[in-house]
C-alpha cells in the first residue's frame, strides 16, 4: 500500500453521537466480549443495516441464539431475544414461532452449536420448512470454550481437542443444509459485507426455512493455532480463495484449507412452510365442519 | 472498561461528510484502515481506553463515503455521516 | 368456530387422555411431545383435539426439542405443554433447567414406567420421583403433582397450568402407566377459568424484566409485545442481563427457590383417609396409594389402626403434612413403586421420632395389599 505524505489534516471536532445501529443494540453492553478481529461483530452488523434498510419493525424479530461465542449475539440486539441451550435455538425458535407465526424469527447461532450439538434439531427444522432464517457463523472451532475442534474444523486443522490435526471429516454445511430440504441456501465470508446485507435481507423477507452460512474468522483460537494470521490476515485469505458461484453443485462447496472455495447463493426455492400446510388442516377440518 | 461509557465521539469533516470515530469502542482490528479503498485511514499514535490504536483520517478529501469501514467494522466504532443537501452545496461552492 | 377446548360434561376415559383434556381445558394452545410409551395417548388426542380448538401441535424430532419448543412457545405467549415417560424426562432435564432459571410458565407431564434406562416401556413405575426434584443441575424449586385417577389427572392438569403462571415456574403431572391407561369416570365442568399470565403494566421505556413483585414473581412480557426483552439462561440481573457476579447469582437462585418455598398453601395438597384415630400412617402417592388404601381397609378389618396419608403434592415435599402426622402416629410405612424415594424425604422430616418403614417394589406391576399390609405389621411390631 503507498505511503501516504504526511499532510495537514484539519482536526476532528469532538461532539456527543451514536452509531447509525446503536438504536437496534443493547447500547449498555457494548463493547461487546468478541476478540479483536472476530467476524462476529461484522456479521451482526450486517444484520442489523439489513433489518434497517428493509424497514422492519424490530418489535416484530425475535432473535434466538444458542451457546458459543455467536450465542452472544442475542444478548446484544435490542429487540425480543433469547439466549438458549447449547444447541437448541432451532428448537426454541419451532416453538416461538409456531406461538406469534408473524413475527419474524432469527437464529443466530454457530457452527458447533448448529450442527454438532444442534445437528439433529438443524436438519429437522429444515425438513419441516418452518418459516426460520438461521444465520450460521462458521468460525471452524468452539471458539467460546478455548478453541476445540468442531463438526467444521478442517481436516488437520489444529485445536485444543485436535492437537494433532483433525482427522475426522468436517461437514459441508450449505451441503447438510440443501440436503435436509432447506428452501433458501447461501454461504459468504464476513468480508462480504454487502452481499451478507443482501442475503440477510433476502431471508427476512422470503418465507420457508432460510439458512446462511458466514465463513468468519477466528484469530485467538483457530487462527492462532493454524498459524492463519489475524482476523485482517484471514480476511485477505477470503479475498484470494472465495469464488462467488451462485447455484454451483453443492457437491463443489466443500472448504478445504489453503484452497479457494465457493460462496454465494446456491439455493433459492419457494415451498409450502410449516405453518401453512398446518393452516391448510385447520381450514380443512373447519370447512368439513361446516358441511 | 466497566465504567460508564462516554459518547464522546471524534468528527472529522470531509467534502462528502463526516467520518465518525468513538475512539474507546475500537479493537485494533485494522479492518477499516486496510480495507478503505481510498486509503484515508491510519492507525492513530495514541492509545484507547482498552491500549488499542484507534483509526484517524489522515486524507478527508479521498473519502467517497462507500461506507466500508463502517460495514466491516466489528464493533461500532467507525461510521460515516454524509452531508444533508445544504451543506453539499456549500461544499460544492467551496471546491468549484 | 373451532371445537370446544373445555369439554364439558361426564366422560370414560383413561388419565392420559384426561391429561390431555385437562390441558386443553386450561387454555394450552401448544403442545410439543416425542412419542414414547406410556404417554402415547396425551400426544395422540391433542393431535386430534388442538388443530379444532385453534391450538398447535407438534411432534419433534426427540424430547430435548419438545422441551425446547415448550419454552420458546411459552415465551410466544401461549400456555404449552410436554408429556413424556421417564427416558424423554432425562432428555428434558437442560431445558427443564432453562424453564426455571428464565421462569417460564409451562407443564410436564411424564406417564412414569418402569426403570432404569428402558425397562418396562410398558409397564408402570414411580421410579422418577428424585429426578423430578434434582434432574436438572443445579440448584432449584418446582411444582410437582400426582394424580391417582384420570379424574384428578384432569383436575390436577388444570391446577398445574394456574400453578405455573403464578409462580412462572415449569410444573410437573408425575403421574405413572396405571393411572394413564386405567379407564374411569372424568366429569369436565361447564367452564374453567383460564389462569392469566401476569403481564407489565407499565411502560415499555425502563421495564425490568426480571424485576420480582412482592411475591418474588416478575411480570411476563412475552414476544412481539414490543418491550423487546432479553431472556438468558445465564445467570442475570433484573435487566435480564447476563450478571458472572456471585452477588447476582446468589440473589436470584435464593428468589427462585425463594418464590415458590414462601407458599406452600398455593400448591400443597394431600389426601387423609381413616388418618382420625391412626395409630400407623401409609403415606403413598399415584397408583401405589390406591393400593394402600385397600390395605389401611385390610389393617382395620384386622383391629391394626391404621391410616392413608396421600400425597397429591410431591414437590416442595409438604414437610409440614407429614411432620403433623408423625406426631400423632406410632409407626409410618411408604409405599411407593421405586426402592425408596419419597421414602428418605418422609425419613428427613421424621428424623426418627416414629419407626418407619418401607414397601418397595421397582416396578413392573403394583403392588398386592398383603405386601402393604406386611409392612404395615412390621411398624406396628417395633413401636
């Protein structure tokens, strides 16, 4: 990057402000507990600018997170939110939902939580195309716990739990997710900041299980001990390796360490959700009571 | 940082608008210095509350309000304001 | 107009159904449940029942989400409801927890069975008592009842769901197979008063979540509701804001015991039977009482004084109850269908003032009056 000469640059006025999105946080715990360089923050932010741009009315999200360092999301936005069990957000977010079926319903949880402990709950909720939009932070690690290995750690990739590099292979979660029937499927980095927007908004706005997947990085554990850099470091390694191919063959998808990977929307579908095929029932049932 | 937090914000101006910085809140993360497309960040000399150097303008005519550093930024600590349209013209009179 | 949710009038049917309807009847609009033996029957009539009386049901994927679904519709704003048998009710222990901890009103029904592990799906147990105490870690209170008939099956169901939105503590139907597959007269009333939720009445600006009112209960806003609440299982203050402090720990354990311990005259009940000139207590629960009672009947007809302390209440233990009776009787046996649960609790608060003694049996069937009765003989033997 050029040096810059030095040139004199008229002061900074100081004044009383706030961020843009202060209105969508819990201003009172911010700073939040994220590391320096996490992605988690970005990605937060990028959910709320999509909430803001979109115009929705944040007394009708309810915000579901469950264990790990995503689980803290919950704990910062200002709307109805909920800090569950480890794993089971999806579950707690089926029942919230089925209960006020108009007010939009966000899972924001992590990789081990999602699909390690959550695994079983994640591919079920899916099936049942329940009108949930899961954003997932992949950040390939429990990272709240000190760095164990996770159902998305590279093979080799090294952890306190793997500290002879993980041999057991990781799941393709937009491949699981596409697999387990989910309507809307897209992964991208927390670089992509404007595309997450996009996405985020894509989601609150479509009906039928949504999931997003968001490659982030994790500097104090995984990108520590994988020798990856920083949170900047892992950023540029998205800018070089992530290849946006919208719809490519979620058999392509997988990431594989040092290699480029596919981001981007792969699938896109319209489908009947749970509660309108359950309100079809109900309707049934009354128009037969009628007769 | 448990003490009660000051909004006390740094504002710089620049042609299009302003480029807010609440110095205590940034993590050092350097986001927003490496991926300003215009290079009008730098780490500043000084310290945060929590020792960390938080970015400072160094070049306010580069800035085009794309708003990156304020997308990427992971905790709140940098946003932009653009001008409202009275002030863009008083702007557009001094630049012609 | 959907179907009726009370169903009132004189009913055959067996204490799971009766489970169900009393649910029904108290205003449940969601029920979430995994299906596993002995409770099939819970599940299987609200299928039928909540799609026609605007309710919701659900079968998840295993009880860990049941439970799950529970809070979080709970916290949807309806009244919900689980039922399972003693394995699902080890899976619902976290979220169990969860319900405490964020005081979530909601019911738990477990049709007990024989156990450990998967026993005798089939077959009747109480062997689940301590679990509903100390399942979840922890320390804790909640409200745990057992019925000994579909009648008071029903009737408890409807107390159960009144119970939890005062205290806003999840409530346990420890009921067993015998009870849930026996078939007896249910009467349901014209109408049954549904219990509100107790809701903020002040401003959204300022709420305190988890600010108690006089009787330690905090007022309930739910989701969509616009006080855009933050609700955690981990430990918090009154913002419900996560609090690591021992000080914030130790204030909020204390008034979630604290909330339900302070009346025990809003939850305690228990049944005496031929307990006026007693000279020996039976304390039985469930279906193991309607066993003793036919022994009390043989003890009589033998001249042995003996009574039927029922407990309808099992948690908070009715310490009280039963010290009452140890003062007035010589000798006390428990009979229950584990090797001795509730048993240590009647041993607790008798603190060896009486002889007590025991009839256990693991499970797999009731008990044979005789049993009860020999036990009955062997208190009375060492007075």
């Amino acid at each position: 990057m050029p040096v810059k000469a030095k040139r004199q640059v008229p002061p900074p006025e100081v004044v009383q402000g706030q961020h843009p999105m202060e209105k969508y946080l819990r201003a009172d715990r911010i700073p939040h507990i994220w590391c320096a360089g996490c992605g988690l923050g970005t990605v937060l932010a990028s959910f709320l600018y999509a909430v803001d741009d979109l115009g929705v009315d944040p007394d009708g999200i309810a915000v579901i997170s469950g264990i790990g360092c995503t689980g803290r999301v919950a704990g910062y936005v200002r709307m109805d939110s909920y800090h569950t069990t480890h794993g089971r957000a999806l579950p707690f977010a089926t029942g919230l939902k089925l209960a006020q079926p108009d007010m939009k319903a966000v899972v924001f949880s992590g990789d081990g939580d999602l699909f390690a402990i959550g695994g079983n709950h994640f591919i079920h909720a899916a099936r049942r195309n329940l009108d949930i939009n899961v954003i997932c932070v992949n950040n390939l690690n429990y990272g709240m716990t000190g760095g164990q290995a996770g159902p998305t750690t590279p093979l080799g990739g090294r952890c306190t739990t793997s500290p002879y590099g993980n041999f057991e292979h990781p799941f393709n979660l937009v491949h699981v997710a596409a697999s387990a029937g989910a309507a809307y499927v897209a992964r991208w980095t927390s670089l992509d900041v404007r595309r997450l927007q996009g996405a985020i908004q894509e989601m609150l706005v479509r009906k039928g299980f949504s999931f997003l997947e968001v490659i982030a990085p994790c500097p104090t554990n995984y990108g520590r001990r994988n020798k990856l850099g920083d949170g900047l470091d892992e950023l540029h390694h998205y800018a070089e390796h992530a290849v946006i191919k919208h719809g490519a063959d979620l058999a392509d998808t997988e990431i594989l360490p040092g290699q480029d990977f596919l981001v981007g929307k792969f699938i896109d579908e319209e489908k009947p959700t749970y509660w309108e095929m359950y309100q079809g029932k109900v309707a049934e049932l009354e128009d037969r009571r009628r007769r | 940082m448990t003490a009660q937090r000051t909004h006390e914000i740094k504002r710089w101006r620049v042609p299009k608008g302003r480029i807010c910085v609440q110095e205590d809140l940034c993590k050092g993360c350097g986001f927003c210095i490496d991926y300003c497309p215009r290079q009008v960040l730098e780490d500043a000399e000084h310290f945060n509350a929590k020792g960390y150097h938080p970015p400072r303008v160094i070049d306010p005519d580069e800035c085009i309000m794309c708003r990156y550093c304020e997308l990427i930024c992971p905790d709140f600590a940098i946003w932009t304001e653009p001008l409202d349209e009275e002030e863009a013209q008083e702007e557009g009179q001094d630049a012609g | 107009m959907p179907a009726r949710s009370v169903l009132s009038g004189v009913h055959f049917m067996n204490g799971d159904e009766a489970i169900a309807e009393g649910a029904l009847a108290a205003g449940c609009t969601f029920f979430a449940a995994y299906p596993i033996t002995p409770q099939s029957e819970i599940a299987e009539r609200l299928a039928f029942r909540l799609p026609r009386t605007g309710g919701v049901f659900i079968q998840m994927e295993d009880e860990l989400a049941a439970m799950a679904a529970v809070v979080g519709a709970a916290w949807g704003g309806t009244k919900a409801m689980t039922a399972t048998s003693g394995p699902g009710f080890s899976l619902m222990m976290e979220n169990l927890g969860l319900a405490i901890m964020t005081e979530t009103p909601c019911v738990v029904a477990n049709v007990q069975r024989g156990g450990p592990s998967t026993g005798l799906p089939t077959a009747v147990g109480q062997g689940d008592m301590m679990q509903a105490r100390w399942g979840s870690h922890g320390h804790y209170e909640l409200i745990s009842l057992c019925p000994s008939s579909p009648q008071e099956a029903f009737d408890l169901t409807v107390r159960a769901f009144a119970l939890s939105e005062r205290f806003r503590v999840p409530v346990l139907i420890m009921t067993d197979e015998v009870v849930g597959h026996m078939y007896e007269r249910v009467e349901i009333p014209e109408e049954i008063s549904e219990a509100p939720r107790r809701r903020p009445t002040g401003p959204v600006e300022g709420f305190l979540p988890y600010k108690p009112d006089e009787d330690l209960v905090p007022p309930m806003a739910c989701a969509g509701e616009g006080y855009r609440i933050h609700v955690t299982g981990l430990t918090h203050d009154e913002r419900g804001y996560p609090d690591m402090s021992a000080e914030a720990h130790d204030r909020l354990v204390r008034r979630l015991c604290d909330k339900i311990t302070r009346a025990p005259e809003a939850y305690t009940w228990t049944e005496e039977l031929f307990m006026d000139d007693a000279e020996v207590a039976v304390i039985s629960y469930g279906i193991s009482a309607r066993v003793a009672l036919g022994a009390v009947e043989l003890a009589r007809k033998r001249g042995i004084k003996a009574g039927l302390l029922r407990l309808i209440t099992a948690w908070p233990f009715p310490d009280d109850v039963v010290r009452g009776v140890a003062e007035r009787v010589q000798g006390m046996v428990t009979v229950e269908l584990n090797m001795g649960q509730m048993s240590r609790e009647v041993d607790r608060v008798v603190k060896g003032r009486v002889p007590l003694a025991g009839v256990y049996h693991p499970g797999g069937r009731i008990h044979r009056p005789d049993e009860v009765l020999r036990g009955i003989e062997e208190v009375m033997a060492c007075r």
